[in-house]
C-alpha cells in the first residue's frame, strides 16, 4: 500500500477493536513479501498468504473464515 503498511493498518484495527468502537473481525494480510512474519502483525491477522494468491489459498481462506 502506497502510504501505510499492512502490519501497521493491522495495528490501528487491533486497537480499534479491543478499545470498542469496531467489532472483532478476521483480518488476512496477502503480501509479496518472501519473509512475511506473522509476528510483524497484530493478534487481529489470523493468516498470511503470499500474492498472487492462488486457488489453494482461496479454499483455506473461506475453511478459516467459516469456523
């Protein structure tokens, strides 16, 4: 993203959800990334997929957003 980081706009959510104003949602980071941390992310992201995301993660995805 042009002027924020995905890890950083994972941090404003996840202050938004614990402060209140926003519900708890299930965010997903796609990067390009090669070395992509989860620990880079707040507790909010719950999975990272590398880009182009493919087929296979699209089907994990939809697992992970249905439970």
């Amino acid at each position: 993203m042009p002027y924020i980081s995905g890890s950083y706009l994972s941090k404003i959510i996840y202050e938004l959800v614990s402060k209140g104003p926003m519900n708890e949602i299930k965010m997903f980071i796609s990067t390009s990334l090669i070395n992509a941390n989860i620990n880079n992310y707040s507790n909010i992201v719950k999975k990272i997929y590398a880009k182009p995301i493919d087929k296979s993660s699209v089907k994990d995805l939809l697992k992970v957003i249905s439970n």
